[in-house]
C-alpha cells in the first residue's frame, strides 16, 4: 500500500462512458428511439438494477435508500469511517442526452474498481451515489433525492402530481417503496466527508479553450421571472395600427432589451427567454395580452440582481411608452452556491496532476452539490462535452477526456487522503 | 302606396339591438355566463325557433334551407319575384359578442315589419336571411352556409369534424337534417336580385369620425402565414451570450419589422402577431425554434402582397445575419372582395338620407357578403360598434344607431325600387 498517485487499468473511464451510452437505450429509456429516464419509472428501476450489477462487481456493498438514491459503500481502513460521496443524478430530461448525470455515477463506479484493483482502501470510506431525480422532468420539483439526503426535503412534495395524476407517494409506492418518509435518507452529522460532482459541463467553454476537464467554482445565481404585458385584444382586419395597444411589439422590444444587456454583461452574466406566447392566439386576433419568461444567472447575485433591475426598468418604460399594463412576477431565487474553497484547491492539484492546466470556471447549471452543500464541503468536475449540447440526444463526450476525469478522480483521492492524514 | 321614404314606428330598430340582446344568452347561448353559438348547437336551435317566431310576427313564411340558413320571405307585388336578401350571420364565436351577425338579422326583421306595417311592397321579394356558419368556431372552415347558398360549398366540408370529433354531416344529422346535399340551398340564376348585409363594424374608424353608420367598399385583401425561425436549443444556464444561436431576438425583430411597416403602410394595411411560441418552451432551456403568425390584410391585394414581400424580405435578412433557418409558410390567400359598385351609390344616397354624411370605408375582415358576390351584386352597412371591440362580450352597440341603420336600409329598399323600375 502506498500513498503515491492510484493508476487506473486503462478500460476504466472509457467504460464509464461506454455504460451510459447502454444506459442510453431501452429497458432504461422509457422510449426506444429517444433517452428519457424519468423518476422512479421502469427505465428507472432497469438502470438502478444495472448500476447495483457494476458497484456490487467492483466491490462494494448496494443499498437503496429512503429516498430512492442508489448508494455504493466501498469501505475505508476503518469501518464506519465517514464517506467521501461521488456521484451524481441518474434521471434525465425528456429526450435528453446520456452522460447528463449518469457519467458521474459510472465514473464514480470506475474510481472504486481502480482502487479496488489496486488494492487500495483509504482512511475514509468512500461511497458512489446515483440520485434519483435532479431533473425534475416527472414531478414539478427538482433534486428532490439531494435534498432528501441533506435532510432539506419538503415532507409536502410527496403530495405532488405528475402529469398522469399520480403522487410522489403513490410513484413511490408502485417503485416498490410503500410509505416512504424522506427523512430518513438524511445523512448524519459527520457520516459525509466531502462531496465530489463529476459532471458534463454542458456549455461550450471548455470545448472553446480545448481542455478536458475544469474545476466548478460556484454554481450561478439564478432568477426565473415571467412577464405579461396586457392590452386590448381586437379584430386583426378591422383596428388600423395607430388605435392599436398590442403587448406583442412591446414583448419584441423587451426581449431584444434582455439579449443586449446580457450581452453587454460580464461574470458570466447570461439571459434567456425560453416561453412565450399571445393571448387568446389566434391568427386573426390581436393579442390581449403577451407572456414570457426570464432566466437571468450570473456568478454572484449581485450581477444577476444588477441585470434583473436594469431589465426590468427597461420593460417598464417600453410598457408606459406604449400604455400597456405590465406585471414582472418572480418564481425562482437561487443564490449562488460556491464549491468548498479547500476542496476545490485539492481538486486543482488534481486536474494539474493529469497534465491538464485547471481552468476555473462557474456551473451556470444547478446541481446535487448545491444542495449537498448544506452537510458537507462540495467539489465539482466538468467534462468537456462537444460544442456545448446538453440537454439533447446529440449531447457527446470523448472516450480520452472521461479516461482524463477519471485520473483526475483519483489524484483528488489520494490528495484528500494525504490532507485527511495530517 | 307610395314611393316616397318609408317611415318606421319608433320602437323598430331599438328592437332589433334589443333582440340581440335577448339572443345573448341561454337558450340562445351554449353557456350561461357568455355568448357561445357555433353552429348546429342547440342554442343555434334555440336562436332559429325564436327568429322563426319574429320572422313570422313580421309577416314573412319562414324555412330552412338545406345548409340550416333561415330565410323568411316578404313577398313582393308579384309572386316569385326576384328577392333582396337581406341579413347576416347567426351564430358566434366563443364569448363573442351580442351582435356581430345577429344584428344584421334583426335589422332585416325589423325592415320587413316596417314595410308590412306601411302596407307597402315592392317589386321584388325581401328575404331574411340568417347564415348558420360564418365564424367556423365549431368546424375548421368559416362561411360554409353563405358558401351553400351562392352554390360554392365543397361537398367534402361534410366529412370535416368539430373538437369532439363530430363530422359535419353527423351534427346535421342531430339537428334533425339527415342526409344534408348542400347544393339543395344554391340559389337559381335571376332568385336574388341584391345582398345587403347590416354588420357591426368590428372597428374603431366611425366611432372615431362620430358617425352611427357607414358605407363598405371592399372587403380587404388577406394573407395568412407562419413564420419559423430555427436555430441551436441550449441550456440557459451554460450557454454564454456570443455562443448562441437564439430565434426568439430573431422574432423579436421580425415582430418589430411587421410593426414598422404596417404602420407607415397606406390602403388600410394592417399586420398582426397573434399567435407566438418558442420551443420546446421550458424557461431554462433557450429555445430552438420560435413559431409566429403573420395575418397581413390591406384594401387591395397589391399593396397587401407589396408589405408582405417587404417583410418577408426583412425576416431573412434578420435570420442570414444571426446564422438562423427561416421558413414563411403561406396558410390562407384571399384577394380583396369588392362590393357591387351602383348597389354601394344606391346604399350612399340612402345613409345620406338619414342625415349621415356618407363615410366610404373597407372592410378589414371578412363576411358572408364577399361569398355571396358570386351569385348576386351586393352592400354592406356598417354600423358603429363601441371602441371598435369585437369577438368580446363588451361588444356594444347604441340604439339609436341602429335606428339610424333601419332608417337607411328602409330608404335603400326605396332607392332599389326606384331603379327597379325604372
């Protein structure tokens, strides 16, 4: 046993990304021409089945928990040492990509076996976790499972409906898990070491600057808005121009506002109109009133607060100039969510001990970590993925960087040892 | 009997709008709290066997025609003369108004009961006509009863089915209509010596000019078309400003184009954005297509085609430059329909009978006046509706305009007879 760099047999990584391309098709895709793994549907419980086959070959012992979050334990020198969790969520979008989560759990699994096959145990256990909803793509909640681990789950949301009608409870129920009590995936006090996210970047920066593999600072501050500008429907062939209070040019100039101003914009500061739609919609009738929607995310909230204020002021003026009602309502404030300072340093010196200068670089994307981040220190990894695509099934990435991320895994392993001993 | 101007008891006209009222609600609508009355329904029932009952009072004999347009005919001094039909449409769109189309029906009830109780009759016949379907706000095709009637009705609308999945032959069939030939209700050459159609105006222009009536001389040029603009759907979140490939500020132009154009343009040009969408349509994901409407109208087809080139012309010079596919799918072409030129002069001299100056105006939507073009000469009155506000229920109309409208349709009936015989 020594406590020098873990060399990893060289199928491992590239089988991480070999796995979710099997996990990327039927029994663990609801469709079979398409990736969707939803929440605790059979495509679910098949790829759950798969993942218990690969932790439990590379040696460790499979549990499922409350809250339906898969979990490996590959114990330290000690046991009941506190864990070191790697992983990520196991569900996708409807039609989405395959690595989006699952390549961090297959990573994860291959971590261990190269640990395993190296003989090595660590003075911390370490456990690979699939969590099982992060998308929030079956019921209208996301990272239900993270927070159910870091004992944040809302006891309310197994009251919640998807789109057929069933609860959370009764989805739980016909998974095999009657009368589930989330609390009881709560992590204890000191039983989580750190928590490691390996994770498609799902951008295009690594990509641009030709890296494999960067180290998460923070992930985004994020607003979710919805506009409506209201004014007076009417006959499209009988009001000429002039008489017209039309929400819909002033929605044009609105959004046309958010593309400049986020463009202008610095620290990471992005903004996207993802709905929109007229009021009563129709061809021939002039709207009566124009919805749309706002995601504004920046690094730090008061860059994205900065922006929502400077948009919303703009919105404002273009509905007084045009004597439109307007109301700009708020549905999501998240914070920004900083990575563990130490423990981003640690995985730093990883990343350069794979040869690969670390680039730092903020998620604009939520994660499981930032929920995690409530009971243990949290560190992320991004993976380059191919012109930035996720979300989709053209979501790629390359068999060499997955082999990169994996080594990265490790040294972060052995640094962590190293720290954890002194 | 004599030839002068024909003089009606004061309560006609102010009934007619009361009437509508009347007709306004259940029976007379499919709801109890708005104005629903699509065709074949039976509040569409309701609404004949009450007109039927008018119709009758007002001395005409009364039948349905093979399409389920109602026609009571007052006959002229001799029998089988030709008739001036006289009317409009019957039924609604969903939570219309009172009086668009039902109007026009009332009025020429009111006009027949005036010549009755003058004793007077003309040369010609006076039928009352109300259309069953000129909205299409239960199938998907408007003016399929006028259509019937000027022998033009496409016998495969039969096949065509409502929301619920109900062909149109089978709604006839419940209506107690079975087997439904829709040429039955062509009319014969030399039947119909002239069209007038009462109408609101379902515009602004009158009430803005402190006219009661006004008279049309067209009916504007339509097109319909559906704009696409494509590009690359991403994460809102991980997908920095310059890297984007986003059609919604490409809409958001393009609407802002249709505006600018619009309202420099003359002849009555008007361009509307009713319907808008991005897809797929989730606040984090920026969209890859955005979907939008384009109902471009003006009084000739000419001028409408000119402002459809142009900005047509502007959308792809919006798409070459943000790297976007385009497509402008053309939906619906109608040219422009004037109305009959000597029978418009005739309507003239008799608004200005009425103490009205004449206002000559187009109308922007369409009626069941431009299908009946085909088999007969006719005129539309339009009479000032409030705020110009249309297919709402604060569709408002004032009586003593629509004294004003019987006053003038009673004096074209004069101006008629007059050329008539001569």
């Amino acid at each position: 046993m020594d406590d020098g760099l873990i060399s990893a047999p060289a199928v491992l990584g590239a089988r991480a990304m070999a796995r979710c391309d099997l996990l990327g098709v039927a029994p663990y895709s609801e469709a079979a021409d398409q990736l969707t793994r939803r929440f605790l549907t059979p495509a679910h419980r098949a790829a759950l089945d798969r993942l218990t086959d690969w932790m439990a070959a590379a040696g460790m012992s499979v549990r499922l928990d409350a809250a339906a979050n898969l979990i490996g334990r590959y114990e330290g020198t000690a046991p009941d040492a506190p864990a070191l969790l790697i992983g990520s969520h196991i569900d996708s979008v409807r039609n989405g990509g395959r690595y989006d989560g699952a390549l961090g759990v297959t990573l994860g699994i291959d971590c261990v076996d190269a640990l395993a096959t190296a003989g090595r145990r660590m003075p911390f256990a370490i456990e690979v976790i699939a969590f099982g909803d992060e998308e929030g793509s079956r019921f209208p909640a996301s990272m239900t499972c993270s927070r159910a681990v870091a004992g944040t789950a809302n006891p309310a949301v197994l009251d919640m409906k998807d789109a057929e009608g069933v609860t959370l409870a009764d989805a739980f129920a016909a998974f095999g898990m009657p009368s589930v009590d989330l609390g009881q995936a709560a992590r204890k006090p000191g039983e989580v070491l750190a928590f490691l996210e390996p994770h498609i970047e799902q951008g295009p920066r690594l990509e641009a600057e030709d890296r494999a593999i960067g180290v998460v600072t923070a992930i985004a501050a994020q607003k979710r808005l919805l506009v409506r500008l209201t004014g007076t429907a009417g006959h499209a062939g009988t009001t000429p121009m002039h008489l017209r209070r039309d929400p819909g040019p002033a929605a044009a100039e609105a959004i046309l506002a958010i593309e400049r101003i986020c463009a202008a914009g610095t620290d990471g500061l992005v903004g996207t109109v993802g709905r929109m739609s007229a009021l009563p919609g129709s061809f021939n009738v002039i709207p009566g009133a124009v919805e749309f929607s706002m995601d504004i995310r920046a690094e730090t909230s008061a860059n994205r607060d900065a922006a929502v204020a400077a948009i919303s002021a703009e919105i404002e003026a273009i509905a007084a100039r045009r004597s439109l009602g307007v109301s700009i309502e708020l549905m999501q404030d998240l914070p920004e969510s900083p990575c563990d300072p130490a423990l981003t340093l640690l995985l730093e010196d990883a990343v350069r001990a794979t040869g690969v200068e670390p680039r730092r670089l903020p998620s604009g994307a939520g994660h499981d970590a930032m929920v995690i981040t409530d009971i243990a220190p949290t560190a992320m990894l991004f993976i380059r993925c191919r012109g930035g695509v996720s979300h989709n099934p053209a979501e790629a990435v390359r068999a060499d960087d997955c082999i990169t991320a994996l080594n990265a895994i490790l040294a972060f392993i052995a640094n962590l040892e190293r720290d954890y001993r002194s």
